[in-house]
C-alpha cells in the first residue's frame, strides 16, 4: 500500500470556457506556443498580409463604380482616381481591407458605405442621397440592408478630416 505521501502532486491546471468532461490522465492539446495562441483556421484566411490588396481594391472600384449614374456629370469621369486617392491613404487602408463579420464583400462594406455617405458634402451626386436607391444599385437589386445603414452612418473623424484635406487640396474636376 502506498503511502499519501508519496504521491506527487498533481500539476496546476487552467481552463478557459466550459468543461464537458475530465478524463485524468488524458492528453490535453495546447494551443499555445511559448504564451502565444496559435493561429485559428479561419484567422489565417482573414490574414491581412495573404490579402491580395491591389484584387480588393478593384473589387471596391467596382463596387462604388455601382452607383456611377448617381455621381454628377462632372463626378462620372473621376470617381475613380478619387477612390484610388481615398484608398490610398494610411487611415483608410488600414481598415477598408479588414472586411470584419460582413458577408459577402471581401472588404469593410460599411466603412465604404459611410465614406459615400461622407462624399454627398462635396456635391458628387446628383441630388442628395436616397438610401433606398443607393443600396439597391450597391447590392445590384439584393437587400444589402448593412450598406444602407452605413450611407447615413457616422464616419471616424481621422478618415473625415483625411478626405477633406485630400478634396481641398486636390482638384478633380
């Protein structure tokens, strides 16, 4: 018989979440390298550095190229050289490309949405916007309701105050 004693201890042992069953003396997977976690499946594919940012970019001309018969006349020959010029910017290009738990678009719908929203202050279309109209062009006829709320949604002040310097210092027209 042995003696209590003897017996080492047993190890120090953290869960995180819930725990279904414990099996002592099974193996235990750690997820974990040197106090770092590892990468998920789905966070490598959402990798910023594995985008392909000059696709994405044509993906988000494209995407604004949508609504080209609501930009004015004038607006209709430039709106591309002015998204390439908002894309090009350190404050935008650090979010555009991260597309978040948005389906459907490889990149940040709503981000996009709010910066068209952004834009009606500088006369590029024709009238104001109309939500309905605009989604629907957007969303080539689907519902795209997350691009509708986004067109009247706020803008982060560091990517409005960037798109006024850029149309105040930049003629396109």
């Amino acid at each position: 018989m042995e003696r209590e004693d003897t017996i080492p201890p047993l190890p120090s042992i953290t869960f995180n979440g819930n725990i279904e069953q414990l099996n002592i003396g099974s193996t235990v997977t750690n997820n974990y390298n040197d106090g770092e976690p590892k990468e998920s499946a789905t966070a490598k594919g959402q990798n910023i550095n594995a985008i392909d940012k000059a696709q994405l970019r044509d993906e988000i001309i494209e995407y604004v190229g949508r609504i080209e018969s609501f930009y004015s006349v004038a607006w209709q020959q430039h709106y591309k050289e002015l998204w390439n010029d908002i894309l090009d910017m350190p404050v935008v290009a650090i979010k555009v490309y991260n597309r978040g738990y948005q389906h459907d678009t490889n990149f940040n719908r709503n981000l996009v949405g709010n910066i068209i929203g952004f834009l009606d202050r500088f006369k590029l279309y024709q009238g104001t916007i109309v939500p309905g109209k605009f989604t629907h062009a957007l969303a080539r006829g689907g519902k795209g309701k997350s691009v509708r709320e986004a067109l009247s949604g706020a803008l982060d002040p560091e990517i409005s105050e960037a798109i006024k310097l850029l149309m105040s210092s930049k003629k396109y027209i």
